[in-house]
C-alpha cells in the first residue's frame, strides 16, 4: 500500500514536518507500506493559476511528477499546522491542485499540530472545503498535536501525553489502512463515475 504523507508547512525546521517525519519513519517500519514524503516547505508548488488546465511548461515540472505520486497512491496524511485558527495557504493550494485523478475516493487521516492547546480549527476546515471536486474520503478519526514541541522527539515518550498520542497514532494508522483496501474494491468495482459528474456539488 502506498501512502503519501504530506507536511504541511512551508516554514524551515517547522514543528509539521518532524511530526510527518515521525510518521514516515513508523510507516516505513510496516511490511507492505510504501510511504511517499511530499514536503512544502519553502512552498515549492506554484499557486494555482488558469494554466494549469493548458499543461503549461511549468506545471509539467513541477507538478507533474507528485501528480504521478499521488494518483499511485492509495491513502493520505496531511499534517497540517494551525497557523491563526486557519490551515496554511500552501495547504490550500495544494488541494486547488488536485482533482478527483489524485485524490477521488481515497481515504486520508487530517493531523493538526499546535505549539499551544489549539489545533481543532484546521480539522474543521479541511473537511468542509477540500473534499468538493477531488472527492477526497476523509476517515472519522484525527489526530491533534497540541504542546508539539513536547510531543514526537524520539524513539520513547517524554511524557504520559506524549505516549497517549503515539498510541493513538497507530491506531488511526491502522484504521487508515483498512481504509484503503477497502476503498481500493470500491474504485474497482466501476460504480465510481467521474466521466459523468466530474465535480461535487
């Protein structure tokens, strides 16, 4: 199974992308996983423009490869910070990136990180508005970074929360997995119709 992790920020040494690192490495571990690692840091994706659609020089580049990524895939994690109660812009251009090819009936695990006790806003966020045309199947279960520069700093736990989260990260790993075989059957099974209705509503 294949499963792209994506980190979120576009700052350097973020928090985001060592709880994405953490998580690469665990999956890693796991017999019959292939994680792919797609980074936005340095926000190295263009913003979404109308050119796009014209397969022009530059989206060839740049885009075209983690397209190729992302449509092999089978499931997602998005690790996304809470930058001011919101998910960060290149997060948001990402999914403006995407269309139902990449992302159409696949399963993904939303972990939010805060250096506070926040982290509930980017959760809300993504499922209510990233999901419309790329069809993308949010799982029930997320997970909430909070205090994160405690939390994920190596092979043992700091902390009794710290232990409370890694636990809980298998498990929502696990379930995400079940997921994807799941949904796998369905996009095989010919029900999904993307020629006729190309859009959410």
């Amino acid at each position: 199974m294949k499963i792209t992790i994506l980190n979120g920020s576009s700052r350097k040494q973020s928090q985001s992308g060592k709880v994405a690192r953490f998580i690469d490495a665990k999956l890693r571990e796991q017999a019959g996983v292939s994680p792919y690692y797609l980074n936005l840091e340095n926000n190295p994706l263009p913003m979404w423009d109308e050119s796009i659609w014209d397969s022009a020089e530059m989206w060839t580049k740049t885009w075209g490869p983690i397209k190729a990524e992302l449509q092999t895939s089978d499931a997602f994690i998005f690790v996304v910070p809470e930058w001011s109660g919101m998910v960060p812009p290149a997060v948001k251009n990402f999914f403006l990136l995407c269309s139902h090819q990449e992302l159409g009936h696949k399963p993904a695990l939303i972990v939010t990180i805060s250096s506070s006790r926040n982290g509930s806003y980017p959760v809300a966020e993504l499922r209510m508005s990233s999901y419309k045309n790329t069809r993308l199947l949010y799982i029930p279960e997320h997970l909430i970074v909070r205090d994160v520069e405690k939390m994920f700093n190596g092979a043992t736990p700091e902390s009794e929360d710290d232990k409370y989260l890694r636990l809980r990260l298998d498990y929502c790993l696990k379930l995400l997995q079940a997921y994807g075989r799941s949904m796998h059957e369905l996009r095989a099974s010919g029900v999904v119709d993307h020629k006729a209705f190309p859009n959410g509503m």
